[in-house]
C-alpha cells in the first residue's frame, strides 16, 4: 500500500555518505563507501537513491565527507529531475561554518550539522537512510504508518536470527507496536536475550534489528538532537526511545549491509545465482544508474555459468563461474576465473596508449592471456598481465602488499594495480 501523494511530497530523505569505508578499503581508497561500483554496472548509492524515487520521495539529500568527487559526478549525471518538478537530489558536503569547523563526528552529528537545511516548513517528515545497503522497500507504507500511528520516530526493523545479533541494532516492540528497549550491537546473546522474540517451542531464537532507516517527524528530530550525541545507533534512539512516541514499522524483504569486503563480495556473486536474493530485473521497481552511451558486450568465446556481464566488455574466449564483469571489461583469451568480480574500466585504452604503456613495460588494461583467478575483486583500471594466477589459497584472511590485498579470505587488486606477466599472487 502506498502512501497518499502529499504525505511523499512532505518527505525529506537524507542519506548518509559513510565516513572513510574503512572496512571496505582498498575499494574506499579512491572513492567514498556509496560511490563503490556493485553489480557490474551500479553504484552503492543507486539504490537508496531509487527506492525513494520508486517511493515518490523526490527530495533527497545526500551527506558526503570522505573521498567524495567521484560520487558528485555520478549523482550530477544521473539525479536530474525535469524543470516542471519540485524534486531534487542536492550533496551537502562536509563544511566549516561558524557555527562548527569540524568533520562530521558521527551519523547524528553530521545530520545536527545540516539541520537548517533540513527545517523549513516544506516538510513534514524527514526519512533518513544510509549509502551502503541493499534492499527494495516501499517507504510509502511506512510513511503512511507512521502517520496513522501518531509516532514521533518510526524505526524499520526486521527479523534476525542469532548469527545475526552482534552487527546490528536489537529492539523490544510492545503489543502496540511501540518500541520499549534498544540495544546496539550486543555482543553475547546472554545480554541480547531479554529481546528475544517470543515463538513456538523448538524454533531457533529471533529477534527484531534496525535496518539504519528512520522516520522522524521534523520537529522531533531537531529536539532528538539537541545535544552533542554522535551516533544514532548508540546514542540518539535509545534517548528517543525514553522521550519520545517510537513505533517498529517491521519489513521483511531482503536486506543486506554491504559495509565489509566480504558481504560486498558475496552479495555480488549472489546476484550471478540462479535465483538471487535481490533482482534487478524487477520492472515496476527498477533501480536508477548513470545511462551510459556503450556498445553492447562482445563475445568472441567462451564458456559462461552464472555470469553477469555488463555493457561495452570485450572477451575472449574464456572460461568464467560465478563471476560479474563490469562496465568495459576487457579479458583476454585462455584465462579461467571462477568467483571473480571484476568492476570494469572508467575508459577504453587505445591502440597507441597501450603501444606507449608496453615500452614503459606495463601489460595492457583489463585481463591478459592464460590468467587464472579465484575468489578475487578486480577493481577499475587494473592491468593483469598474462600467465598471472590470483588466488587467496596459501594467504591469512587479512594481508596487505604494496599491489594486493586480503579481506575476509579475498584477494582484492586495487584502482589502477599493476600485476606484472607471470605473477602468481
């Protein structure tokens, strides 16, 4: 169910740009967590960006700080709403003003610090969300649910079972609907057990976790606050939750937190499976990106089992299982790659760049002969040379080297690396 039009037009989104996307790095060393591309041709902050236009929230903010001139230019490119529209998708860049110098501190600070942008009597309700998950979601039926339920603060919660407790946000509802307790991030499920959520006798224990999305209605959000909290999780909901109306609003989609090279990994090669758990192809709920002019993809052989290839790649003929190719991939003949994501290239390289790179003793961009890989994330611009077998077997889970990395068991190739012919990584 959708909410009535003037409560979507009420609606101000704001999203939160992440801080250094520590735990994605190397994929943050160049550019900010919501600018990582995912899925072959996307980018992380496409899909909160589209689920708010699939929504009817088309006023949108979006907070950035670190690393962030890449993802300006995508938001520039894509987000453009006609001129007989009042929508808009506005960045709000980290500042000094004289009301504060500082970076943002925390989720809740860097909202403080855009609140008078954020307060005029436009709009009604503020919905804020964050750069790096994964889900499809009506905020309309929120919306319309915390309307009827006169909440001051709806939070979007979802089922979990224990394995899950420790990365997210537990809450207690009430028969209402209310929320009475919040715990963040609890590290035992001893101290996580008084929120467990009652089932029949035999079933696996569940609970209620914050999925990072909030509904605040504008006045409430001003004086939630009105201090010096940092962070929404830890600090501002449990306060809220003490002075204010907080109701659940309980979602149970698909959802994932793409906030770790190794969910980053898996949920890309999920979208490769048979049956993913996100679809892309959905037509009455499609997810928006940068509409760029490609050729279509060119296969000159090869031997393919759940694969997405993107536009404008060239291969070769090779062998690929559970793989997503990027925008302008280019893989040469004879390589195998098995549970490899590769992010694609930001151009085409000439005949006469790559002549000049070769003197320089540079292998060409893209994927060169014979190459073998395995589990590994190739990300823009890299130049793999021939005969280079990448994989993590024989490397600890975390690793790092002046051309590689390991993340959660991952080899990932850095923006731009060099791996010279004949490597084995």
């Amino acid at each position: 169910m959708s909410a009535p039009a003037d409560i979507r037009k009420s609606t101000l989104a704001v999203i939160m740009g992440g801080g250094a996307g520590k735990r994605l790095y190397p994929l943050t060393k160049l550019r900010s967590k919501p600018a990582v591309p995912f899925g072959g041709k996307y980018r992380l902050v496409d899909i909160p960006l589209s689920n708010c236009i699939n929504s009817g929230v088309k006023h949108v903010y979006l907070l950035t700080q670190f690393n962030s001139a890449s993802l300006h230019q995508h938001v520039a490119l894509t987000y453009r709403f006609d001129r007989f529209s009042s929508g808009f998708v506005e960045i709000l860049a980290a500042q000094q003003t004289p009301a504060g110098e500082q970076w943002y501190q925390g989720t809740a600070d860097a909202v403080r610090q855009n609140l008078r942008y954020f307060m005029g009597d436009r709009f009604s309700q503020v919905l804020i969300l964050s750069g790096d998950q994964l889900y499809r979601f009506d905020f309309g039926a929120m919306l319309e649910q915390h309307e009827a339920s006169g909440a001051d603060l709806t939070l979007a919660a979802m089922p979990v079972g224990r394995s899950e407790i420790s990365r997210l946000g537990l809450l207690q509802v009430d028969e209402g609907g209310r929320v009475v307790r919040f715990l963040e991030k609890p590290k035992t499920e001893e101290e996580a057990a008084p929120l467990r959520v009652k089932g029949a006798a035999g079933e696996e224990p569940s609970y209620l976790a914050s999925m990072g999305i909030y509904v605040f209605s504008r006045k409430k959000l001003a004086e939630a606050l009105d201090n010096d909290f940092k962070d929404f999780g830890h600090h501002i909901i449990p306060k809220a939750i003490e002075r204010f109306k907080v109701s659940a609003y309980i979602y149970k989609g698909y959802w994932e937190d793409i906030g770790t090279i190794g969910s980053f990994f898996e949920a890309n090669l999920n979208l490769a499976g048979l049956l993913p758990r996100f679809n892309f192809f959905d037509a009455a709920s499609p997810v928006f990106t940068h509409a760029r002019a490609l050729p279509a993809s060119k296969v000159n052989g090869g031997r393919f089992r759940e694969t997405l290839l993107s536009d404008g790649c060239i291969i070769d003929d090779s062998s690929f299982e559970r793989c997503v190719l990027g925008v302008r991939s280019f893989v040469s003949a004879g390589c195998d790659l098995r549970e490899t994501v590769i992010l694609g290239a930001d151009y085409y390289e000439s005949l006469e760049s790559a002549a000049r790179r070769a003197k320089e003793g540079l292998p060409p961009m893209g994927i060169g002969r014979n190459c073998r890989i395995r589990r590994a994330i190739i990300d823009k611009n890299a130049r793999i040379g021939e005969g280079s077998v990448i994989t993590p077997e024989g490397k600890p889970a975390e690793y790092d080297s002046e051309s590689y990395c390991v993340r959660d068991g991952i080899v990932v190739i850095p923006k731009g690396a060099v791996i010279p012919p004949g490597t084995k990584l």
